[in-house]
C-alpha cells in the first residue's frame, strides 16, 4: 500500500473503488491527476479482488503519495467504497467509478457547492462517453421504482435532485460518517448510491446537482463481473426494509414477485440485520419516506 502522512489534513479524498476495469483506472487515474491541484487532495484506489490485474500499473509507477492503494477481499460496490472512506483524510469524499474522465477545474468546482452549508452532497452533470450529447442531471424514481436520469433542461443551475450517482458523488466527511456510510449490509452491486441519496435526504441534509460541471462516464452492457439479479433485489430489499414504510414495503415485495428465491432473500435481509437498522434509522432521521416521495412527487 502507498500512503502519505495520515495525519495531514486534507480538502478532498478522491474514491475509486474497481474491480476487474481494465484499462479504465489507468484512464480515470490519469484524467484526474491531469486536473488535481497539487496540494489538499488525495486517490484512494480501492481494488476490489480484481483478477484481471487492472490496478498492476499502479504499483508499477514511482511511489505517489496522492495515491493510496488499498486491497480488499471482494467486498462488493458499497463496503469497498465504505472502506476507502475509512482510509480518507479529506474534508469532503469524492466517490468515482473507475470509468471517467473529468475536465479542467472539476474538484475546486465541484466542492464549491459547499459554501452553503445546507449542502449534504452534490454530483456533477454526467455524460455517456460514447456518446457526450446524452446528459443527465441527477437522478429520480418513475412509480415503478426505476432510476431515471433527470435532463439538463430542468436543470439549469445548482439545482436539489432527489438521488445523486454514484458514479461521481461528493459528499462532507462528517456527514457521511454520521449517517454511516453506503449500507454495510449490501452485497456485490446496486443500489448502493440510490441508498445513500435517500438516506441522506431523510436525515435532513440536502443533496444538489451542478450542471456546469460536465464528466464522461463509460456506460457498460455489462459488469466486469457476475452480477445476480438476487444480488439487486437482496439490496433493494435492504433498503426497503431500512427506510421504507410497510406499505411501501409490500409494494417493492410485488415489483419482485417473478423472483422464484423473493422469500429466501427477504428472510436474509431480515436475519442480517435490516430490521435492527430500521429501528436506528427511524429514531435518528428528520424525515420519513412519506416527506421524501411528496417532496420530489414521486408517486410510489
């Protein structure tokens, strides 16, 4: 592991967790080291059980102490996000995916949002980069509980959005500690940013968009690695059981109920821990998910 003094403090950690990306975190490191100022900021790389010797470049290069490596043992999209955040020195936590690439000026502008202290968290404006005309400006639900981008015309300046993409989040160190981070409970992949976004929301604080701040994210037809629709519904499930009301409950138990293992994986959820953490969540957040869907008219 390369690591600078732990003890410095610092503006911004910069997050990438990957996991079998190929060429892409040589791409996304590059991109953003390319645009990092040179001093306040650090990397933090964290390389999932990646077998495809994606992160080797890495360990290859002189020792950079902005850049800290970490190895995890196949922890799943949210826990290794959850463990970089542990190792972080920063102010703010920046969270990546390991395919994008960022422009000029992108962290100084991006943080900026943080002068108003209302400000939980804030995205950038995302673009396909395959194809740049396409933008999205945050995220929200359709009735169906399916994540639909919101587009840059309803989106004109630093603008409340409901869900934030984990593809580039940044979020202040201390809220993300006190609202404890991705879901520790949810395994390999999904949901994990939707999660967090309303998590946040109903613990009172504000997450925006900034849509002068344009990344290029790739958009895959596929995970570089097995990705189960039990390992979804298992985190949808999760989350429902966490923040949701019954009712809402029984409505997400519907939208699975072509699933043929849906009982299997709700007694999982309940047997590892999601109820215990309903409980806290309840006594702890400002809001209920009553306040949340009124408040972005999301009719589910």
């Amino acid at each position: 592991m390369q690591n600078g003094d732990k003890g410095a403090n610092l503006k911004a950690s910069i997050i990438i967790p990957c996991k079998n990306e190929g060429a892409n975190v040589r791409m996304t490191v590059d991109s953003i080291l390319a645009v990092m100022p040179d001093d306040g900021y650090e990397i933090i790389i964290v390389d999932d059980s990646s077998s495809d010797d994606c992160c080797l470049f890495l360990h290859e290069r002189a020792p950079d102490k902005k850049i800290n490596i970490i190895s995890s043992p196949g922890l799943g999209a949210a826990r290794a996000r959850n463990l970089g955040a542990q190792e972080a020195r920063g102010e703010y936590l920046v969270f990546c995916d390991a395919h994008i690439t960022v422009p000029e000026g992108w962290p100084e502008n991006l943080l900026k949002a943080f002068l108003d202290p209302e400000v939980g968290a804030v995205s950038p404006a995302i673009a396909s980069m395959d194809h740049p005309d396409r933008v999205g400006c945050g995220q929200t639900w359709n009735p169906s509980l399916e994540t639909l981008w919101l587009p840059p015309s309803k989106i004109r300046n630093l603008t409340a959005v409901p869900l934030l993409p984990g593809g580039c989040l940044a979020v202040r160190a201390g809220v993300f500690r006190q609202v404890g981070g991705f879901d520790r409970g949810f395994i390999v992949w999904g949901y994990e940013d939707v999660e967090l976004s309303l998590k946040l929301w109903l613990f009172g604080f504000k997450l925006y968009v900034n849509p002068s701040i344009i990344i290029e994210h790739r958009f895959r037809k596929k995970h570089p690695y097995p990705v189960k629709a039990d390992h979804v519904h298992y985190n949808l499930l999760r989350m429902a059981y966490s923040h949701f009301n019954n009712k809402r409950i029984d409505k997400v138990i519907d939208l699975l109920e072509t699933n043929p293992k849906l009982k299997k994986i709700i007694r999982s959820v309940i047997q590892e821990g999601a109820m215990k953490q309903r409980v806290d969540y309840f006594s702890r957040r400002k809001y209920d998910d009553d306040w949340f869907m009124s408040r972005f008219n999301i009719k589910f």
